[in-house]
C-alpha cells in the first residue's frame, strides 16, 4: 500500500483577486462574537432567566451577561455577512459539502420547533429554542461566508485574544480570586442568603478550589479548552510565520499552552484531562516522524499521563466516584424519558422535570442530563437525537479525510478540538451553552466552507 504523505504547514498563496475592507472587517467581527460568547455567555440557556443585564462598567467587565446579547452581536454579524455575500466576487469560491451534512442542522432545529409544541415547560423550550436557533445559524455563517473569505487573520488574531483573556480569568481565580471572592462573600451575611436562595449552585463553586473562569462551572472551561487550544496553538503559529525564527515560534506556542495546561488541570475536571491526553497522542501520531518513535514516544506519553492522573486523583476513586455515578442517574432517567416519548420527548432543554419526577430521593438535583447525545433523546425525541448525532459525527469523519487531503495543520488542529468537544459532550451539556456550542458548530461551519485543496486556510503573509 503507498505511504500516505504527512501533512505539512501551508504555504503562502496569494489571494487571485484584490478584494474590499467588509471581508477583513466580517473575520474580525465574527472572532469578536465568538470571544463574546465563551467570555460573556457562558451560562446555560435553561438558566438564563438568573442572568440579569449590566447595570455598571463593573458588572459588565466581570459578570456573565444575558443571551439576547449574544443573540444581538450575532444578527449584527449575520448582516455584515450578507454584505460581503452579496458580493460573491470577494469570497472563494463554493467548498462542496455533501447534500445530508448541509441539511441535517436545519432538520434538527426544525424538530426542536415540532417537539417544543408538546413541551412540559415552555419557560424551559423558549430560552432553548432561540439558542438552538443561534447554534444553527452559526454553523450557516460559518460554511456559506466564513470558510469562503480569502483572509481570515483578523479571525485568527481577535479569536487567539478572547482565548487568552478565558485564560486569564482563569488564571485569576487560581492565583488568589477565588480566596478574595470567597472572604467578601462570607463577609456580607445578607449577601450569602440572598445568593443562597436566588442561586445556590453559586456557592457549591465558590467552596471549591476548582476554577470556572469566564464559563458557568469548572466542566464547561475544561470543554473551552478542549475545543480551542489546538485551534490558538495552530493561530500562534500562522501568525507568526515568517515574522520570528522557528525557535521564538516555539516559545510562543509554549507561552500559550502552559496557561491552558494550567487552567485545564486546576478545573480538576476528569473528563477534560482524559481528553487533551487523547488529542495529545492524535497529534503526535500525525506527526512526519518514523512509526517506531511514534509508538515509543506515544507509549510513555500515555503511561506517564494515566499514572499521574490516577495518583492525582485517587481519592476520587477511593471515595466511589461520585460524580460518575451521579451521571448515571441522569443518564437512566433521559433514557426512561425516552422510552416514555419517542417521537417528541418532554420538549427542547426540559431534562429537569421528568427528572424531578423519576430520580431517587437521595439524588441531588439536576437541570441537564449531563451528556447531550441522551438529552437530545429525552428532550426530542428520535428525530432530534438522530439528526443532531448524524450531524456531529458524519462531520468529524469526512472533515478529517479533508484535513488529510488538505495537508494543512491548521485545519487538522481545529478538527482535533472540534473531535475534543464532541467526544466531552457525551459526559457534559456543552450544547446548551452559547459560549460553548456557538463557537463549535461556527467552527463546524468553516472548515466545511474551507476549499478542498491544500494549503486551504490562508497564512500570515497573505495578509499584509
């Protein structure tokens, strides 16, 4: 069988034609809206009843702001997307993107409208539906106008800028905020009851050392992770081509992948950790090196990896594993859901109610179920389920036979974070987060967009 050539970093191409400002301006802003959401917006939407608007410059700097916001950025970001597709001579031209993948998310979103008219709780399926609605329109945005403009280094550049300001809050509580957040808290009594009774789940976090930074528990920033470092480590490098020599490139990379390092390790989210190990090792394989190091290399990678995760958190298993067997409540009851309503389920982002009927009565509460794939079954129905799991994982396989055919790292380190979220979302409720889903189905969307040719994502020297 012939040896299957390695994919290498892409290469300078020169835009065919001179095209206008809106492009460059639509890459900026689309990054910008994104940054938004997993900086802003990174409370559940069945919860964004409890998220109140700003009312001062403080608030608005560190407090998580309400969906209609996001909801607005992205109306004004879809006009300026159809500004530049009005145009079609400064876009690509179209990448083909198999008939079923293209329609798969507008039939699932269409079957959430149909499952929310025999909901249990329209106070839950209305937040969710507009939500479902934005996810969707990102994936459009991202195939029909992002993937298809000829530069994208305002993308890559404004993106790289919110990932680093996530760490950042990160950063922030571990070193010294969360104690200082905790003090003042503890210290204004009537403050305490009022956040006991308005939002209790607030202070579980606050008692933990585990960090959350800009998103609404410490699982949700370990999935952020997931799906963006490879994609910052893969910006970090087309930037700064032919810009600095390979070794500052390397400490750039290394600047930016510590933090996150960081970050993911002190969310102590299991789940996470488990994963970069696994992304980690899918890069290495892709690596041009010979199969022999690879193996060895992978092999020590992986022991090392497993033994410090099961000494770090031995603990854990010694005392049961709680939080795994929690999951399996959830996970009985959505299928019990299920089973009980086929075809429309209890309605769109209403896991809570049949779950308040059915779990047992020393089991805590829970308002999602804690792995998207089941919760899309209990909520919709087949239709719902099998649509939206068609659609993620027909992507992930012919997205990585085009990263192959491209050649281009970049695109096979967004699909590897992309593969990272999808696989998290099977022990987490990423998909109803819009700091979280928004990002991943936009990024769904470009590299479908993205032309099947190497060399497909623009670099660094092309924009100048």
């Amino acid at each position: 069988m012939a040896k299957r050539k390695p994919m290498e970093p892409a290469t300078n191409v020169a835009p065919e034609t001179a095209v206008g400002p809106l492009p460059g301006i639509l890459a900026a802003a689309a990054a910008a809206f994104l940054s938004l959401a997993f900086l802003k917006l990174g409370t559940p939407s069945v919860m964004d009843d409890r998220v109140t608007a700003p009312t001062n410059l403080a608030q608005a700097i560190f407090e998580s702001w309400p969906m209609t916001a996001g909801l607005v950025a992205l109306v004004a970001v879809a006009a300026l997307a159809w500004l530049v597709r009005f145009d079609e001579s400064s876009l690509r031209d179209r990448a083909p993107i198999p008939c079923a993948v293209f329609w798969l998310p507008a039939v699932w979103l269409a079957w959430q409208f149909v499952a929310a008219l025999d909901t249990v709780s329209p106070k839950l399926t209305r937040p969710t539906l507009f939500h479902f609605a934005a996810t969707t329109a990102c994936f459009y945005l991202g195939c029909q106008v992002l993937g298809r403009l000829p530069r994208l280094n305002g993308f890559r550049l404004t993106l790289l800028g919110g990932f680093c300001l996530m760490l950042l809050t990160g950063l922030e509580q571990h070193f010294g905020g969360l104690e200082a957040t905790r003090e003042y808290f503890y210290s204004q009594p009537g403050l305490v009851e009022m956040i006991q009774r308005e939002n209790p789940d607030f202070l579980v976090k606050l008692a933990s050392n585990r960090i959350w930074g800009s998103l609404f528990y410490p699982n949700a920033f370990a999935g952020g992770i997931l799906l963006l470092l490879p994609l910052a480590l893969a910006f970090v490098w087309s930037l700064t081509e032919d810009r600095f020599e390979t070794s500052a490139r390397w400490v750039l990379v290394v600047l930016v992948a510590t933090p996150a390092l960081g970050c993911l390790y002190w969310t102590g989210s299991k789940t996470g950790l488990l994963l970069a190990l696994l992304q980690g090792i899918v890069a290495l394989a892709h690596l041009p090196i010979p199969k022999k190091i690879k193996l060895a290399t992978g092999g020590v990678f992986l022991a090392v990896g497993l033994a410090g995760f099961f000494l770090v958190f031995a603990d854990y298993f010694k005392g049961g594993a709680r939080s795994l067997g929690a999951r399996a409540g959830y996970w009985s009851v959505a299928v019990a859901t299920f089973k009980s309503n086929p075809l429309t389920g209890t309605g769109p982002g209403t896991f809570m109610v049949p779950y308040s009927e059915l779990k047992s009565e020393d089991a805590e509460m829970a308002r999602l179920a804690h792995n998207d794939y089941l919760e899309q079954a209990s909520d919709s129905g087949l239709v719902g389920f099998v649509s939206f799991i068609a659609f993620v994982w027909s992507s992930l396989y012919l997205l990585y036979r085009k990263s192959r055919r491209a050649g281009s790292w970049e695109f096979f380190l967004i699909w590897l974070g992309l593969a990272g979220w999808s696989l998290q979302i099977g022990m987490e409720f990423s998909l109803y987060i819009p700091g979280l889903a928004w990002p991943a189905f936009i990024l769904f969307g470009l590299l479908w967009g993205l032309p099947e040719k190497p060399n497909a994502i623009d670099t660094a020297e092309t924009q100048d």
